[in-house]
C-alpha cells in the first residue's frame, strides 16, 4: 500500500533544501526556464517562457499533490534558499510506480545538484511513499541527465525511439528504472 501524503513535505540534502513551490516563486522560474538551452531538453518547457507560463504551472500544484498524483519541488541552495531548478514524482498509485523529473537553470549545471536532488526523491519514495518502482527517462542526446540516472544505480532498460517531439523534432528517449529491493540494498 502506497503511503501518498497531501502535502508536499521540505526535504533536506547536504547542500539543498527540496521545498513545495509558491505563486511568488513565478518571477525566480521565468528567469530560469526561459533560457533556451534549459528548455530544449525538457518536455514541456516552451520557449519562450513567460510569467504567466510559470504562474500556469505552479498553481496546479497544490491540488496535484493533494490528490496524490504529482508532488513538485523547488530545488533550493540551502545557503541562500536561491532557487536553481525543480524535480517531481508522478506517481501511479495503481502501479505502485513513480517517474522522476528533474531540471536545473543552465548556471547549475555540472555541480552534482540534479544526483542530489534525484537521490533525495528515490529515498522518499522508497523509505516514505513505499513505491516499489521509479523511473526515469531522458532525450537520448541529453547524455549529462543519463549520467544522473546511473550515478542512482538505476538500469538502463532501453531507449523509445521518436517517441516525443520538441520542437517539431521527434526525439529518442531513453528509459532508467530501479526496484525497491535493489534500492535498500544499497
């Protein structure tokens, strides 16, 4: 039985601190998310990305975690409480399965804070939410994301090919998935 919370919790790492987002975090997004490169490995970030984009996407949220479905958080430095991206878990309750997203604003990257965040989320579905599954998946030429997913010791299990389009271009997708039982081993 999944154990799925109405309220996104804080959640702590050495260096970040993983917190629900808020409608006056809609400025703090824009400035991250309208860079082009930030978006172009992303799903469903546009480009251009405006205000009113990210007030759209943060106001659902409340209500998605309440119903269990998708709890979002504001990749914060604990040092400054800057934000410097987002990750969530979409969760399949009648699968007892999650997919974890992430992004970092393009400043961010390379610091290691997309493993520490993602690693974070794998403990609290598996120790708290009691999933028996995360997945992951990645545009086949974002080869810095697949790293993350290795660095979780999450298996490669094969790539969607043209399974998505960004930009009027299909995309290849490569899929990262880890068990339970192998999770608590490590």
């Amino acid at each position: 039985m999944l154990h799925l919370p109405s309220t996104c919790p804080e959640l702590k790492t050495k260096r970040l601190l993983l917190r629900p987002f808020v409608l006056e975090d809609a400025p703090r997004v824009t400035e991250i998310a309208q860079d082009r490169e930030v978006a172009d490995t992303t799903q469903s970030i546009p480009h251009p990305y405006t205000i009113e984009d990210a007030r759209n996407w943060i106001l659902p949220q409340y209500r998605d975690t309440q119903e269990g479905r998708l709890y979002t958080w504001a990749i914060t430095l604990q040092s400054s409480q800057e934000i410097i991206g987002a990750t969530n878990l979409e969760i399949h309750a009648q699968y007892r399965w999650a997919d974890l997203g992430y992004w970092l604003g393009k400043n961010y990257w390379g610091q290691g804070y997309a493993t520490e965040s993602a690693r974070c989320l794998l403990e609290y579905s598996f120790k708290v939410l009691q999933v028996h599954r995360v997945q992951a998946y990645h545009m086949s030429r974002n080869a810095p994301s697949g790293r993350v997913l290795q660095k979780l010791n999450m298996r490669y299990e094969g790539t969607r090919r043209q399974a998505m389009i960004k930009w009027g271009i299909f995309e290849d997708l490569d899929y990262y998935a880890i068990l339970r039982d192998k999770y608590l081993r490590h």
